[in-house]
C-alpha cells in the first residue's frame, strides 16, 4: 500500500496474508488475501500458506495462525493473458501447526473474522462509502512488515473506462484518491487482498480484491480491483452455501 498507514493490531480481522511453502523462502509473504468464511479464502492466484490474524509479516504474534492449503479453485475463466476474471478461492486446511484441529479449518475469534460478501450485483453504497485497502506490499521503497491501510474512493465505471479502455471489464472495480496532494494507491504484494466497504449498517463487506493496475500511485492510474459482486454464484457454488 502506497499513501497508507499502519492499521492498528489486530483491528482488521479478515486480512490474511498468502505465504510460499517450501525449502527455498518458506513463509516468504506473496500477497493478500481474505478470510470470507471459517474455511475459504478470496485470494487471486494459488498461493501455498495462509496466515490469518497476521499484523507484523515477520514477528511471531498473538492472534496469527498459519494453515495449510487443501485446495486451490482458480476462476475457470481465468487466463494468464489478461487480468479478466482474475480471482481464486482458497480452502483453508483444518490442521493447525500445532493444535491440529480439524473441521472447522480457522478458529474464529474477536480478531479473526470473515467479511462479509456483498450481494450478487450489489453495488458500492455511493456517497457514504467509507472504503478501505489493506495489505503488506510495497509501500514505495519496500514491502511493509506491519499491515497497512488507506482509506480510498471509489471511481465511476466511466472514468476507469477512460483510463484503461477496453481493459477494464464488468468483471472490475477501479479506485484511488482524488485528492493529489495525498494519493493512495495498493502496489506489487497486495494483490488478492480486500477491498472493504462499511455499509450504513456497520458491516464490513468486501466488495474488491486487489487485482491490477498500471504502475502504483501515478497520476490517472487507479488500482483496479476484482468486482466481488460479479462472482457472487461462483463463491456460493464454490464454498457450498
Ligand atoms: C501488482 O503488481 C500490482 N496500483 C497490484 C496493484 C496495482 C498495481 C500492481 C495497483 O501486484
């Protein structure tokens, strides 16, 4: 997140950050993703390790909890040439580290919660929307080691349409700031993680997942965001309710 903040500890409960398995940089931080259910991930391609509860990507802390991967479900639509489509879910493996406990994949607590989905179709509340990005990527000079967050405004579909053309698809969402002198942007290691709108009832849902965009934080260039609501049937067919 580039024009960010740090977030507060444990503040956000269903950020989770996707981290590579293996003998080579294992643990090493991919990219965002978020917890939409005890057991499935929104996230954008496969990724190997889930740690939910993560606020500092590199201290061992209270409230993180790494999983394994049971299953990756990549859209079928999706291809490596395009950024359409560009969504995956995750099924959390039930087995903990340590503890092991299996059936209920994540344990949920106060600050380890899914977001809630939005409505197939639904739009962004206009107006009141007060939006959020979250995530660990770049910040201009470096990934961050501590979750970061920025308040961002949505655009209209004409004016993504106008900076990305036929790119942008019903499939997408772009926003940024509007203001020049402090633009906010997410970058290179945010990707698959939420973009999160409070509805006037106070329940958080994450309407984008960080997808693409041309550079980070330029003028004319918002970042563009998976459209949730666009998924809605696939989500339900997919996590089975
Ligand atoms: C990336 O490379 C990336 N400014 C993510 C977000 C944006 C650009 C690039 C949007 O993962």
């Amino acid at each position: 997140i580039i024009g960010g903040e740090n977030s507060l500890r444990g503040g956000w409960p269903w950020p989770a950050s996707g981290r590579l398995r293996g003998s080579q940089a294992d643990g090493r931080l991919v990219c965002g993703a978020t917890l939409i259910s005890s057991c499935w991930i929104l996230t954008y391609i496969g990724l190997y390790k889930v740690r939910v509860g993560d606020y500092h990507s590199l201290v061992p802390e209270e409230y993180e909890e790494e999983y394994g991967v049971e299953k990756i479900v990549l859209h079928p639509r999706y291809r490596a040439d395009s950024n359409d489509y560009d969504l995956a879910l995750v099924r959390v493996s039930g087995h903990r580290a340590h503890r092991g406990v299996t059936g209920h994949c994540v344990t949920l607590s106060r600050s380890v919660l899914p977001a809630c989905m939005p409505m197939r179709r639904e739009r962004v509340p206009k107006g009141i929307a007060n939006c959020y990005i979250t995530g660990w990527g770049d910040t201009g000079r470096a990934y961050s080691r501590t979750l970061q967050q920025a308040s961002i405004s949505m655009l209209s579909k004409r004016q993504c349409e106008q900076r990305y053309s036929d790119q942008f698809t019903s499939r997408m969402l772009c926003a940024g700031s509007s203001h020049d002198n402090h633009r906010v942007d997410s970058c290179r290691g945010d990707s698959g993680g939420p973009l999160v709108c409070e509805r006037p009832s106070g329940s958080w849902v994450v309407y984008g997942v960080t997808s693409w965009g041309h550079a980070c934080r330029l003028q004319d260039a918002p970042g563009v965001y998976t459209k949730v609501s666009a998924f809605v049937p696939w989500i339900r067919k997919v996590i089975g309710k």
